[in-house]
C-alpha cells in the first residue's frame, strides 16, 4: 500500500509491507521503541543530488532509528562524500561518529566496490570506486548469517596434476587434509554498474544494485523479519526483502519515487498468501501474484 502524507496515519503503527510516501522522521515517529530487524538504506548524500528538492534532518533521524531498531539488529547505512574545491566533504565519517555517540556499536565498515567506476581523468584523484556501508548496531549483533565461498581446492589441483591423492601412507590426503571447504567472504563487496535490471529501477537517479541490498538483507536478518528503509527511492531494499521472505516498509518523500517503486513491488506478482498487501490509496489496489524465490544477481547501478 502507498500512503501519502496527510492521510489518516496518526497515532497508527506502520503497516508491514507498506510504502509511506511522506518524510521518514513522520513514518518513526508512529512507530513503537524496538521495532524493526533490519535498516538497509542510503540516504541523500550531501546535496549531491536534488531528489526534487528534498533535504534531510540527519540527527533526529539518528536518534529515531536508534529508537526503532531492536536491541542486536542492525543499520547498514550506505553512503558517500561530496567532493568540493578540492576536499572530499567527511559527511560519512561524521555521521558514522555521530551514530556511535548515540549509542550504537559500530560492527562493521565494509566497501561497496563498483568495479567499473565512472572515469575521472580531469581530477587529481584516481576515480571514485567505493562507497562506505556501515554496519550499525544496537547493543551486539545478534543475527550474521554469513556468506561463504569456497576456499582454494588443493586436492583438485593436486589431482589435476596427474599425482596420486594417496599419502605415502596410503591415506586418502582429502580426508587427511581436514581444511575448511568454505570461508566468509570479505567486508568488500563488489558489483559493476554496467547493467540495470529490467525493471523501471533506472527512472531514480541513485538507486543501489539490487544484489547489495540482497547481500545484506540475508547476512543480517532472518525470514519473516522486518526490514526498513527510511529512504527507499526506487524501492530496492522493499523489493529485495519480499524476493527474500522479508516483510519491509519503506519511507519515501518524492511521490514520483513512490510511484516507481510500487511499479516494481507490483511487478514480482507477489500471492496474496505470502503476507504481501500492496494496494493504491487512489482505488486500483491490485493483489500481487506468483513471487520469484530469489532476485539473482541484477548488479544494477546506483
Ligand atoms: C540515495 S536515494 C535512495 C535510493 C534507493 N536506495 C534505491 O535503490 O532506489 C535517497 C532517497 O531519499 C529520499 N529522501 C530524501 N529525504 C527524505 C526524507 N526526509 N524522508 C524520506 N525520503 C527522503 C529522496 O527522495 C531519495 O529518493
């Protein structure tokens, strides 16, 4: 469901699965203390970029989302620097700061490596790569569900190369060798931006991929939790936790940018059944139908 600004939401507690098209610091308010499993979100940064002229009140959104968060669970606050006559702005670093000073642990500052940066040859400063993802939270992180990869098979390349997998001894060197198959990957996650998915996520100017919003959404919560994203723009985080089996609401203050991110919650045909309640306040509420299991890997651009 969207539900403006103006309309009859006070006194009421979010709905689950819900887009809130008003300012944020309106949707936390109506929220009760401990409320959420999850923050994935990216908030404007600096005044990069316009996004219709909205701006935002960094502080008392700080303190609001310390408030609605749950004790263990976390924010991943995704975000950048300006760079102006020369210096890069420091925004994130203070914000990080700030975050901490109001009480939360800083868990985690991971990279959002884009593999393929916008060049930058006229600068005196190699091209910006990375965007900085901290991981926010209250008290200590109570859910980490990791994403591993394998580790270096030494037994394939031993048998590639032509030799026996029999020690000396005759023991079977794979079961000798007790190594971890798998491993966390690293705090760095990397995803090009050279293919939007095909949906009408590239109509907002700033969008994250939908793979980052993925990654986090699996590492930090659990099925049937709660995610938020006080900024949702063109909707990832909402779509990303309903393809997970999430529920999600989002914030969002550009009407335009509601519009889009129905469009594409619209767009997974989600069953009634599977908690999902989209419907307009104007009177075409349409029920979504058939949801894909999982997003796979769109490595859209932000
Ligand atoms: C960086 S974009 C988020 C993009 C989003 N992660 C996505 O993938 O589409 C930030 C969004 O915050 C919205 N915004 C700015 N101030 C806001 C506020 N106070 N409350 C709610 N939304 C706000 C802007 O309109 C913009 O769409």
């Amino acid at each position: 469901m969207i539900i403006g600004a103006g309309q009859d939401t006070a006194h009421r507690a979010p709905k689950k699965n819900t887009i809130y098209c008003e300012n944020c610091l309106d949707t936390m308010s109506r929220m009760p203390d401990d409320f959420v499993d999850l923050v994935v979100t990216s908030p404007p940064y600096d005044d990069f970029r316009a996004y219709n002229g909205y701006a935002f009140d960094f502080d008392s959104i700080a303190i609001e989302l310390y408030r609605i968060i749950k004790t263990g669970c976390c924010i991943v606050w995704i975000v950048g620097d300006k760079t102006e006559k020369g210096t890069e702005s420091g925004t994130s670093f203070r914000q990080a700061l700030r975050f901490m000073e109001l009480g939360f642990s800083l868990n985690d500052t991971m990279i959002y490596e884009k593999t393929n940066p916008v060049p930058q040859p006229t600068s005196k400063r190699y091209a910006q790569a990375f965007e900085y993802m901290f991981v926010l939270c209250k008290g200590l992180v109570s859910t980490f569900n990791p994403i591993n990869e394998e580790t270096l098979d030494y037994y394939k390349l031993w048998k590639n190369k032509g030799k026996t997998n029999r020690n000396k001894n005759g023991i079977n060197r794979d079961k000798a060798c007790n190594w971890n198959k798998t491993k966390k990957i690293s705090n760095i996650f990397k995803y090009s931006l050279s293919r939007w998915s095909n949906d009408c996520q590239s109509k907002h100017p700033a969008t994250f991929p939908e793979q980052l919003a993925n990654d986090h959404i699996l590492s930090w919560s659990n099925l049937g939790d709660l995610v938020y994203d006080p900024f949702l723009g063109s909707g990832t985080t909402a779509k990303t936790a309903l393809v997970n089996g999430r529920n999600f609401i989002g914030s969002e203050i550009s009407e335009e940018y509601c519009r889009i991110a129905e469009e594409r919650i619209h767009a997974l045909r989600i069953p009634a059944q599977n908690t999902m309640d989209i419907c307009h306040t104007a009177p075409n509420s349409a029920m979504l139908q058939g949801l894909k299991p999982h997003a796979g890997n769109t490595g859209t651009s932000a």
